[in-house]
C-alpha cells in the first residue's frame, strides 16, 4: 500500500518490506487522498453497489369553510427553507417541512454495506418535538435538535419498529467519512454515535421510537459508543459501557474549574487554524475495531483525523471496556445521528484547570452559542465518502503527528 505522501514518520506504521513510492507536495491535496483511498478500498468490497433510490416527501393541506360547496386543496413542497445543520452524503433528494411530521428522511448508499434509510425521531426528549431531517442534493441535513437513525427499512405513514432499524456489524471492521465542522462553534455538538437499540428492551420508551442511550434521555439506559462528539473547538470518542464510573473517552476539549478533559491532542493541532487538523476546513475521520489475533475480542480501538497529509490518533486499551463492547459490536448496533446545542456544553468543549482563557471554550461562549436565534441557519456539518470496510486494514495513516500537546 502507498502512502499518497512521502512522510518519514509515517513508514513506522509499515511493515519493514513495504515499498513508499515518493510523490511531490503538490499531489499531496485533500481530495485526492480521499480519492485515491477510495478507489482502492472500492475494489476489495465484496458487496455490490446499490441503486441510488429517490424519495420525495409531498405535504397536503385541505381548507374548507362551512357553506361552500367546494373545497380547495393546496399542494405545497418545501425544499431548500433553512440551510443544512448536519449533512451526510447519501443518494436521494427529499423535502423539507417546517414541523417534524416527515417520517422517513430518504435513502443513502454506504460503501460496502448498501442501502440505508433515514429513520427520523419525533421527539428529542419526551415531550420536546425533534426538528425534522431531511435528505437534498447528496446530503442529509439534520436543524438543531434533531436526531436520526439508520434503518433497513422506514413507513412513510409512521409508527416504530425494533425491527426496521439496523445493526451494523462492525466488529474487525473500519468505518470511515469525511466531516465538515467549519460552521459548529462553542456549545454545538454534531454527534455521530452507535446504540444498542434492538436488544434486551420491548418498551417504545418515553420517546415513543424504542430509543436508548447511556444516559436514558428517553427512559431506557443501553450500550453508547460515541465516534463523534464534536464542534470546531473540540472533539470527543467516547465508550459508555454502562460499567465504569470513570469516563472512558479520547480526544481533545473538555474542563472545568477543577478537572480536565482529553487531551490527546492539543487546541494548537485540532481548531479553527490547527497546525494538522484546521476544523475551518472539512477532514476525514476514521475509527477502527481491530480484535485480537485468533479471537473475536476487541484489541483495540482506534480513532484517527486526517486532513492534508497529517494525522491525529488515538487509541483505547483498557481491557475491561473492550470487553464490554466485543460481543455488541459483533452483533451490530445501531448508527445514530444527531445535532444539537446547549448552555452547558464546557463538558465537551471547555477549558480545563490551568489552560489558558482561548484554549477551547467558556461557559459564556457555550451560553452565547444557546442563546442564538438564527442557529438553525448556519451551515454546521458535511458527511460524506462514508464507508465500511470487512476487515481490519491495517495502517493507513499518513504524517502521523507525534508531537505531545503543548
């Protein structure tokens, strides 16, 4: 395997024998990379690529007043009112409605995996109506305070079924995208996260959908693997394994008064203007479930950013935790995206005992953020070239950057 840069620091994720063909800078851009590494895995998949199928959602009002002998009906299809808060790359155009009653968001293509339906929440807590996503123009768009799940299947006339959503196997397995955080600021949080919804609970929940979490938002406490917790100043990979009383994440961002969040890498290599990772900008993101060799228990698992030949990663190892995510990993559990904003968000994205005031966040940057009225209208996230490889591909990271956070 090629890297598509020559990096020194790279090699070392190389077996000895492995040949590095030398390319110039200049064919070191974003998109090619991207590319390159797509037409590569594209080729060993062994599912075969899908249709892209079309949903397009009508709405109908009827108005009629007493004493008229006939009624009007007005037709009226929403598309393109508000701007996309969340987006991911998917293959079908759908309209937008002002209230969250459009069930289904439509279809998108996953590399390797096949067809997905959006399946979307009505409520983001009980009681509080979710904002309604949609998919337009490749992408799905999730406003603030919207929540969404992938399904094998969505019925357009409503209702929830354990049945439709899907479990993804991702056990030995890679799941990569791109992401574009440019427009998510302090106390924003476009997450991207994995439940185990169809297992061990029969109850719809408070939220009526059969939704589950590790902090029983609806009613219902499950296993909650979090791939992306994450705004421009701060990201989160986080393992709720219902267990440990200490949190068991990775990543950057996060403090208060008197305690500190990960640190895996600092404010200087991940942010708006980051010395590798530079969230102005769109960047791939990869996690990774290798297990140990002859078995199927977790090894490792290992999140990765790229962006323009450089790299951050890092890894958990406890032993204990990994344990408790092998067998529902094996299994399948469900993909969920959501996108949302709070007052309160320097848990994600504050700064810690002893950082300086601009490192990350401050309570009153998040509670800014909160108080905005016009939220739903900034672009906040792309995803996109999502993809789900069989198998653990071994290293593919480029200019890895060791240097420790300053």
């Amino acid at each position: 395997m090629a890297f598509p840069c020559e990096h020194s620091d790279a090699q070392s994720y190389l077996p000895v024998d492995t040949a590095i063909p030398a390319r110039s800078s200049q064919e070191c851009g974003f998109e090619d990379q991207l590319e390159e590494q797509l037409e590569e895995q594209a080729e060993e998949l062994d599912e075969p690529s899908l249709s892209s199928a079309e949903l397009q959602g009508r709405g109908r009002w009827k108005l009629a007043c007493a004493g008229l002998i006939a009624a009007a009906a007005i037709f009226i299809t929403v598309k393109g009112v508000r701007k996309a808060s969340v987006s991911l790359r998917g293959a079908a155009d759908m309209a937008l409605w002002e209230v969250a009653t459009n069930h289904c968001g439509g279809t998108l293509e996953v590399a390797g995996m096949g067809t997905v339906h959006l399946i979307n929440a009505e409520g983001n807590t009980p009681g509080d109506a979710a904002s309604n996503p949609w998919i337009e123009d490749s992408k799905i768009h999730l406003a603030s305070q919207a929540r969404a799940y992938w399904g094998s299947a969505c019925h357009p006339q409503g209702g929830y079924s354990q049945e439709d959503y899907l479990d993804v196997p991702l056990l030995n397995r890679r799941l990569q995208y791109t992401t574009d955080l440019s427009g998510a600021g302090c106390g924003c949080n476009s997450a991207f996260y994995l439940v185990s919804m169809t297992r061990g609970n029969t109850w719809e929940t408070n939220c009526k959908d059969y939704y589950c979490d590790a902090m029983s938002v609806c009613g219902v406490r499950c296993l909650e693997l979090d791939i992306q917790e994450a705004n421009t100043r701060a990201f989160h990979s986080t393992f709720h394994d219902l267990r440990s009383e200490r949190d068991n994440f990775i990543g950057t961002g996060g403090g208060g008064a008197e305690w500190l969040g990960p640190r895996d890498w600092s404010a200087n290599q991940y942010g708006v203007n980051g010395t590798c990772i530079n969230t102005a900008k769109k960047f791939q993101v990869a996690i990774e479930f290798p297990v140990q060799e002859g078995t199927e228990q977790l090894k490792s698992i290992d999140v990765t950013l790229m962006q323009d030949g450089c790299s951050l990663r890092a890894s958990k190892y406890d032993q204990a935790l990994l344990q408790a995510f092998s067998n529902d990993l094996k299994k399948g559990m469900t993909p969920v995206m959501s996108y949302w904003n709070d007052a309160k968000m320097t848990w994600l994205d504050g700064n810690g005992m002893g950082e300086e005031a601009m490192s990350f966040c401050s309570k009153e940057d998040d509670a800014q953020i909160a108080r905005s009225k016009t939220l739903q209208e900034h672009g906040i996230l792309l995803w996109g070239a999502l993809r789900i490889r069989k198998g653990f591909w071994g290293p593919l990271y480029y200019n890895y950057n060791k240097e420790p956070p300053k």
